[in-house]
C-alpha cells in the first residue's frame, strides 16, 4: 500500500456521495506497499479503507474485488468490498478505477509465533480451496515469464555479482520448475505485513491485488519465505514446519509438490528479488512511498540455492551408497 495519486478531502467526499456510508471524516493516506494508492477512510460510518489502481490493468479490476468478495462470502476475513448505490464495487476517483472495503481489526506481526504461522498455514489452504469455486479467474502476471521479461529491464544496471546471479537462477527455474504441479487462484504476496491478528486470532488478510492462478505451491513457497526466514536467510525450522504442516493437514501436498518444494522456494524469492530489483533501479514517483530492500530477498535466494545444492549433493551420496 502506497500513495502515487494523492487526494484531497474533498475528492473522497464527493466520491463517497455515491455510497451509502455516510459523510467523510477524515482521510489519511497509507505508506506501505508498493502497488496502488491506499487511504484509511473514516465516515460517520465507521472505518474503511479506500485503494486506487494504479498498475493493475482496468480490465483486471473486477476480477481482483469480486475475488475478494467470493472470498469473504466463504468465511476468509479479508475485505468485504463495498457496492456503490448504483451496485457497483468499482468507481473511478482522479479519473482512475477505485474501491472502498471494510476495515479490519488488529495489526500485522512482524515477529510471528509458531501458533501464528499455524495458523497463516491453515488459512492459505483454506483461502486456495475456496477460492477452487470462483468463477472467472485470471492468470498470476508475476511469473517466470514476468521475472525474464524485467530482468531484461534491470541486468544492465546491476553489479558483477547480482546479473550473473540472476541470469542463473532464471535458467534454472525455466528449465527445472514443473509445470504439471496443482493450481488455483493464489494470494501471490502473503506477507506478515498483509496478514492482521489479536493476539494468536487471524482476523484478516490483505492486498489482494497480485492474485491470479499460479501453482498452489508457488504461495506457499511466498508465504515460508517471509515469515520463517532468519536474518541469514536461512529457514527457521520450527516456524517453517508449523506453517506447512498446518497447511498440509487442511491441503494434503502431493508428491510431486514435495519433491517440487526447493525449487519453488527459490521461484518464490527470485521473484520478490526481481521486483525489488525494479522498483530499486526504476522507481515509480509517489507522495508516499516504501521501496523494500533488494538485498534481503538476494540473501534468501542464495540461501534457498545452497540448501537446495546440499539435499542434491545428499541424495547423490545417497543414491552412490
């Protein structure tokens, strides 16, 4: 969440005359993010929260909200969006597609507990099977194709160490990631800070606004690299095993996702390196802006190749043996 379109007041007030949420008492933009322009919105009402599109594409818009809306009419505590009085989720503020939905209880962990990454485990396989019903989904944009097609984009601007890094692991996922593994419409950026609790309560999730249909385990790979990872990169083993134990016992993983499992844990952090990369050395402009650090998600990268390398040269000894 990010502020790239700012809005006065009186935007927003005459905006919500078209909503059923009484009148504007204030309004405060959101600098988190990365993605769209975001606002807490207060009414005599009560609290929402007011997103406008900045890089999803016009046509993908519906697809976004009504997958939030699919989602929180199957019991997902994500925001319910609001239909205007015209029945509309969709309506145009500064001449750009905009949305208000509920505001939720609690705040994001950045230091989760194992009962907590638990409990993220058992909601992404509960957000994967009901999201097995919505009706009109849309490919995940954030791909192996997307990570290739950027890093033609930002090679040139990277050291003697990172272009030849990320050239490597872009072959590798293009020739060893399977193409065969279970899909569905993923949540694509399960971070901590997209995720709200009370206490060890998961009362919400967030930011819906990079989803689309992916390999189920490609989210999974996402959500353990952000919230189990050390300082080093490295997997904290006990939070890693509670959360996909968790999701495992509400989706069972298939064979092929196990053994499937290294490789997409180095997908997952080559593409937030990717597009950190990007929005590091080809900036957007904003009013309010929060440009995460590339290093963190090279530094998991490298740790997930060198685990991935040692259970290889494992299996070879045991294979030799």
């Amino acid at each position: 969440m990010s502020v790239f379109t700012p809005l006065s007041a009186e935007q927003a007030a005459t905006w919500l005359e078209d909503y059923a949420l009484g009148t504007l008492v204030a309004l405060e933009g959101i600098a988190e993010g990365v993605q769209n322009s975001n606002f807490f919105l207060t009414t005599t009402h009560g609290p929402y929260v007011l997103t406008v599109f900045e890089q999803v594409a016009r046509a993908a818009v519906p697809f976004h909200v009504e997958l939030m809306a699919h989602l929180a009419a199957h019991g997902i505590p994500c925001p319910q969006p609001v239909a205007n009085r015209a029945g509309a989720y969709v309506k145009e503020i500064a001449g750009k597609p905009a949305v208000v939905v509920s505001r939720l209880p609690g705040r994001s962990e950045s230091a989760p507990s194992l009962a907590q990454c638990a409990a993220i485990g058992t909601l992404l396989a509960e957000l994967h099977l009901a999201a097995q019903s919505f009706p009109a989904p849309l490919a995940h944009h954030c791909d192996t194709a997307w990570c290739a097609q950027v890093a033609a984009q930002i090679v040139p601007h990277l050291g003697a160490d990172d272009a030849p890094l990320l050239r490597d692991e872009l072959q590798h996922q293009q020739r060893c990631r399977p193409d065969d593994l279970p899909r569905g419409v993923i949540h694509a950026d399960l971070f901590r800070d997209n995720v709200l609790f009370v206490g060890d309560r998961l009362t919400g999730v967030l930011d819906f606004y990079f989803a689309g249909v992916d390999d189920l385990l490609f989210d999974l790979a996402v959500t353990v690299n952000d919230w189990c990872s050390t300082a080093d990169g490295a997997l904290d083993d006990a939070r890693s095993e509670a959360l996909v134990a968790a999701y495992d016992a509400r989706r069972p993983l298939a064979r092929g996702e196990r053994a499937a499992w290294p490789t997409l844990l180095r997908a997952a952090a080559l593409r937030f390196w990717t597009s950190r990369l990007l929005d590091h050395h080809l900036p957007r402009s904003g009013k309010l802006i929060v440009r995460r650090q590339p290093d963190t998600y090279r530094t998991i990268l490298r740790a997930r190749r060198a685990a991935d390398a040692g259970h290889a040269r494992l299996a070879s000894r045991c294979q030799a043996g």
